[in-house]
C-alpha cells in the first residue's frame, strides 16, 4: 500500500518528518494515490479511496452519560472502585479507553503502529481545548510502541488489561465504516495472538478483557471466565480472583 506523509501549510513539520522517518513514506507537499497522513493547521487527519478520517472524540460524548454504565466493556469489566489503573494494550483511536477513563479508570495506551499513534496524539492533543472532553483525555496516557514488548518491562499495576486486536477481515467491506476501512489499511489482523495475551498475562492485572466478533474463537484459545455479547460483538474476561 502506497502511504505518503504530507505537509499542508509548514506547519508540525518535525512531527510529520519524525513520522516519515519512522515509516519509511515520503514526506511531500500534496496528497498521494494510495493513503496520506495530512498535517496541516487543522491537525492530523488520514485520507485515500476517497474517504477522509480524524479523530475526533466529541463523537463519544453521547455515549458517557446514564448509559455508561450499560456500555458492553464496562459491563464486563465492572469496576467496582475508584482510583483503578487500566491498560489498553491495542489502543487503536483509544474511544474504547475513553469509555474506561470516563468510567474512572486511568488508562496508559500503547499503539504500536506509527500512523495510528500520530492520529490518536493529535486527537487526544485536540481534546485539551474543550473541557468536557479533557476532563475525560486527562485520564488517557499515549505510549507509541508494541505492548507485547512494553507491558513486561513496565510495572503497571494494572487492575484491567483491554485487548482489542483487529478482528479478522470480512468479506463484505462494505458492512466495515469508513475509519476502519481507511485503518485497515495501514494494519494487519493480529499476527500474534499467543504473544499479546502471554504479555498481559505477566504483567499480573487482576482482569483482562478482551473484544471480539460475536461468533469467533477465543484469543489464543484461552476459555474466559465469563462473556458478555452484544449484537455483533462478544466481550471475554479472563478473571484472576488472587491477584493483588
Ligand atoms: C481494532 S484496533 C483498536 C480499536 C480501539 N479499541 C478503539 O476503541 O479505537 C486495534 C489496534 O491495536 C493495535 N495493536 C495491535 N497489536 C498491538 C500491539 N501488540 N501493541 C500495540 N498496539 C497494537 C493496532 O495497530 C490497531 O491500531
């Protein structure tokens, strides 16, 4: 897949080379064929195929009132305290870790591909200047790298670990919205499922929860101690009840 980085008006210049650099995509002054990482005064946006996405999570605030509490994740992670530490080991655009900080969790992200991170970076930078959302992002913390690496060598003290790795392909992409079908294309399906939930495993969190279409197998294979389904998706937990 063809993947430019472009700079619109000069401005984020650095990050946008930094980005480059780290991608191997060259950095231009006008969009390409295939996918472009847009810089310009506006932020970071992702376009190609027609389609244009940002982050943007004003989009969520609908979902952080009386229904919180109903939302399928939380549901299945019950928090049953304040001050609880989580770990969203696949970040993606982070809305799934918006709903466990606006539930109470602080949440440290790891996205490990690079484009991705610079859109999340962005939107979670763009969030500081409204004070319903940052009141909620305050709570979110970005590390750009692979959390099969970085959660064992971190001492989390996560009382949650949330895995979402991108499901496998459907056939009918065009069931798929437009930011996963741009997305999609910058990321493979979870190459390494054993690895990912082997990482969480050592690093000891008293839950993880883990997202996945509603009729596929379990990640790794690894039986949950209970699940939670909604229409289309299925959310397992591996529970350890002595873990401290
Ligand atoms: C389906 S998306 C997650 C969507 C996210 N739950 C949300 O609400 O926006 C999966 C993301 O996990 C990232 N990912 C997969 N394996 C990872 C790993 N080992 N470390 C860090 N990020 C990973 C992918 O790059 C991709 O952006």
């Amino acid at each position: 897949m063809e993947l430019v980085i472009c700079v619109s008006d000069g401005v984020m210049y650095d990050e946008a080379e930094a980005l480059a650099r780290r991608t191997g995509a060259p950095l231009c002054d006008r969009e390409g064929d295939g996918v472009t990482v847009l810089f310009d005064r506006t932020g970071v946006s992702l376009s190609g195929y027609g389609m244009k996405y940002r982050g943007d999570f004003t989009q969520m605030l609908s979902r952080i009132g009386a229904g919180l509490r109903q939302e399928l994740l939380i549901r299945t992670a019950k928090p049953r305290s304040g001050g609880l530490k989580a770990v969203d080991a696949a970040a993606g655009m982070g809305e799934d870790a918006f709903l466990l900080a606006a539930c109470g969790y602080e949440v440290s992200l790891y996205e490990k591909n690079a484009v991705i991170a610079a859109l999340l970076r962005d939107a979670l930078r763009r969030a500081e200047s409204d004070e319903r959302l940052c009141a909620i992002t305050s709570h979110m913390h970005l590390t750009e790298g692979d959390s099969t690496e970085l959660m064992p060598t971190s001492d989390l003290g996560a009382d949650l670990i949330y895995l979402d790795p991108m499901f496998p392909p459907r056939r009918k992409s065009g069931l798929i919205n437009k930011k996963l079908q741009l997305i999609q294309k910058l990321e493979q399906p979870c190459g390494d499922e054993r690895a990912l939930l082997d990482a969480a495993i050592a690093a000891h969190p008293k839950k993880i929860v883990i997202k996945r279409p509603l009729k596929g197998a379990y990640l790794a294979d690894m039986k949950p101690s209970y699940s939670i389904s909604g229409k289309s998706i299925r959310y397992d937990c591996i529970a350890f009840p002595d873990a401290t």
